[in-house]
C-alpha cells in the first residue's frame, strides 16, 4: 500500500544491502603503485623506499 505518488515510496521500502567497499589501490605508473600504505593520497615520505632501506636507513 503506498501512502503517496511519489516514485520514490517503493524505494524507501526495500532494506538497504550492503555494498562491498571499492577497491583501494594506486594507479598504475604512479610512484605509490604497490604501496601497500596507500591511502588515497600520496604519502609525504615514501614508505616503499623506507622499507627497502632497511632498519639501519643506510
């Protein structure tokens, strides 16, 4: 039973079903590619370049 015209009614009845999240990746080609501390933005500090440096940094 709808209470008004509107189109929008039927939508507003249906239970909302989760949607998985989109995938969260670089482009390709850019510096982060790989990253596995990609957030969305370009880091300050490459944290690729810190791993493969190494604990001591040298």
């Amino acid at each position: 039973m709808n209470f008004t015209n509107s189109p929008f009614e039927r939508m507003m009845k249906e239970k909302p079903r989760p949607q998985a999240p989109a995938e969260n990746r670089p482009p390709r080609g850019s510096a982060c590619y790989g990253c596995c501390y990609w957030r969305g933005i370009a880091c300050v500090s490459c944290y690729k370049e810190l791993l493969k440096a190494g604990a001591g940094g040298r």
